[in-house]
C-alpha cells in the first residue's frame, strides 16, 4: 500500500483553486455540477483510504474478529506504515461517520418539520403562502408521491411588487427543477468526509443560489428585476428571526456579489475553452488530484486485498 493510501486524504487541496475560480468565471449551473462531482469523487476516495487503514489497524487489536492471518507477522511486515497508523484511522472513520450520520439526520429533521409546518393544500404551482409577521422565503423538496412546495411568508410578499414577487416564485421554483438539495447535501457530506473539502462546500452553496438567480432572471425577463428581489428580500430579512428549523431551506448567499453579477450579462454556458488562462490551469490541477486519488485508493485496495488474500486464501 505504502503512500498510496494517504494520497487521497490530501489530493482534496488540488480542488481548492478550481473553487475559488469557478464562482467567477463558470455559469453557475456548470460551477455547481462540476465542484459537486469533484468534491463527492474525493471524498469518496478519501473515506475508502480511511476504511483501509481502519482493516489494517482492526487486525492488530488484540481479540479482533477478523482471521487470525490478517495479524500474521508477514502481513505486519508487508504493512509497516498502516501498521502504525491503523488504530489512528478507527477513531478518525469513527468521526467522520458520525459527522455525516449528524448532517444526514439534520437535514431529514428539517425536512420532515418543514412539511409538517405547511398547511394541507398550496395555490397553484406549489406554491404555498404562510401567514407570518417574518419575511422568509424557501423551496422545500418533495418526497415519494408529493411534489414540491415553494413557501412564501406573507411578510415578504409584502415588501415586493409583482414583479418581484414573480422573480422570487422563479428563484425557488428553480432550486426545485434543479435539485440544487441534492448538490447542497453532497457537498455537505464531502466537506464532513474531508475537512480539505469546505471551501468546495461554500462555492456550492453560493453557486446554487447564482443558478437559481440565472433561472429566474431568464423566465421574467429581467435580471434587474431578480436582482432588486434579491436585495429587497435580503434588506427586509436582516435581523428577522427566521423560520427556525426551515432557515436550512432559505439561505440568502452572498446577497452583494449575486446582485453584481446579475446586473452584469449573463455568463457563458460553455465550460471549453475557459474563460481565464488561471480557471483552466486550476481545472487541469483538480483534474489530475481528483484522477490521482481514485488511481492512488484502487491501487491500495487492490494491494491490501491481495496481501490479505494471501494470508487467509479464500
């Protein structure tokens, strides 16, 4: 195995850069898509290496259930790093376990209050307008044999003029097209997997309130109107209590950089050529990190399934 399996849990560094630049300089749906894929690729890398590590130290822990050739003075000679590393690694996949289990449980949680806390029936569209002195907005998922809502408190309906509330209904009917949860929580499970991941975790979150902004700057027909929503929504919200639990559903982003950029055109789509020499230099370094991790876990999977074969042939 030798350095193999300690490659993934640091290659994440190599898609830092890209996540900086792609905020920037990528349309937000393809800067969602490509960071969301890194991130879930590395950290999916980062953990087998951890479970590795966590076979070789299980093996040498005294009354271990695995056979007694795994604690074989030639497997030990055959992994002299892991070895040593092995029990660390328990007590770190033990954490990230917990950790990702923690954000999993939340984000049902939250799901779960939020379609308990909407009234029965929603207007057309899904859309549903809840009474309440707080001004709030947010598109909740749907489940198995329900669609998705988009809840409105009617605070803030108030501070808008219909066509801004129009570029709202947009904005989050988009995030529900989109399945931008989806991004949003796979992120948030790479960034818990590998704290090297957390700036990946926040350009998502960012990118998906821009896309959503693209989104419904093109179905109003105005991007000055979407970006007068945003900044009224976000100016009337500042200070507000929130919804609680839902606030997980309506986070508002960075509302001055996605105001600038809706007043600037519209990004291009396109993710080749690159729009900056330094975008595509940081997509050709993440490139190569992220084919280096899968390259570095499957060589030491193999390896440790060899050596391990070998000791108690199958």
């Amino acid at each position: 195995m030798g350095v193999f399996v300690y490659l993934p849990l640091v290659l994440p560094l190599t898609a830092l850069p890209m996540a900086r630049l792609a905020e920037h300089h990528l349309h937000p749906r393809s800067a969602t898509r490509l960071l969301a894929a890194v991130g879930t690729t590395l950290a999916l890398c980062s953990t087998l290496c951890l479970a590795l590590l966590v076979v070789v130290g299980t093996a040498q822990l005294p009354g271990n259930p695995l056979p007694d050739g795994w604690s074989d003075p030639e497997v030990r000679a055959a992994l002299p790093y892991e070895e040593r590393t092995g029990p660390v690694a328990i007590g770190v996949l033990a954490a990230v376990l917990v950790a990702c289990g923690g954000t999993l449980l939340r984000h049902v949680r939250t799901r779960v209050r939020a379609t308990l806390a909407l009234p029965p029936s929603a207007g057309p569209g899904g859309l549903a307008v809840v009474p309440s002195p707080d001004p709030y907005a947010y598109a909740l998922p749907g489940t198995r044999g329900r669609e998705g809502r988009i809840v409105v408190s009617t605070a803030l309906l108030d501070c808008l003029d219909d066509r801004e509330r129009q570029a709202l209904v947009a904005h989050e009917r988009a995030h529900l097209e989109g399945g931008h949860h989806r991004h949003l929580l796979v992120t948030q499970l790479a960034a818990r997997a590998n704290p090297f991941l957390l700036p990946l975790r926040t350009a998502v979150a960012y990118s998906t309130e821009r896309w959503a902004d693209e989104e419904a700057a093109c179905a109003v027909g105005s991007r000055r109107a979407v970006a007068t929503a945003v900044g009224k929504a976000a100016l009337f919200s500042r200070g507000a209590p929130g919804p609680g639990a839902l606030a997980a559903f309506a986070a508002a982003g960075p509302v001055p950089r996605r105001v600038a950029a809706l007043l600037d055109p519209e990004p291009p789509a396109g993710l080749w050529p690159p729009a900056s020499a330094h975008l595509g230099l940081a997509a050709l370094v993440a490139t190569v990190g992220t084919a280096a991790s899968a390259v570095s876990s499957l060589n030491a999977t193999v390896t440790l399934v060899r050596i391990l074969h070998a000791a108690t042939p199958l």
